[in-house]
C-alpha cells in the first residue's frame, strides 16, 4: 500500500513539474517565435534556455512513464 502512494505521489510530483517546465519554457518559445516571425536572428540565450528545459521537460517525462508503469505492474 505505501509503494503505490509513494507512487501516487511521485506521478503527481512529475505531472507538477512538467507544467511547470513548460511554462518557464514557453518564454523562451515566445522569442525565437517572435525572431521567426520578424525574420531575424533568435537570440543565443533564449535557444539555450529553450534546448535546456525541452530536455529537462522530456527527462521528466520518461520519470513519469516509468513510474506510471511501476503503478500498472502493481494493479
């Protein structure tokens, strides 16, 4: 019973941290959709930050399926 709470828990932490993820990634976005847009040259520090939380965003994500998948096993 309290590995599938802690599980509970830890889908619900991930789930949590992905949206927030994306909100802070979704400024970034803005900007190189903003440069698209206006045909220029996006900045170097908004590419980072986006190539850093989309990796952060899908590390979380394979945290989530596996611990959704350790929840299922238990079922």
């Amino acid at each position: 019973m309290t590995k599938r709470a802690d599980l509970m828990k830890a889908v619900a932490y991930s789930q949590k941290e992905i949206e927030l993820l994306e909100k802070k990634r979704m400024r970034s976005q803005a900007a190189l959709i903003d440069a698209l847009i206006s045909n220029e040259k996006p900045n170097e520090t908004d590419v980072k930050y986006f190539k850093s939380y989309t990796a952060l965003i899908e590390n979380e994500r394979e945290n989530l399926q596996r611990f959704q998948d350790e929840l299922d096993k238990l079922d």
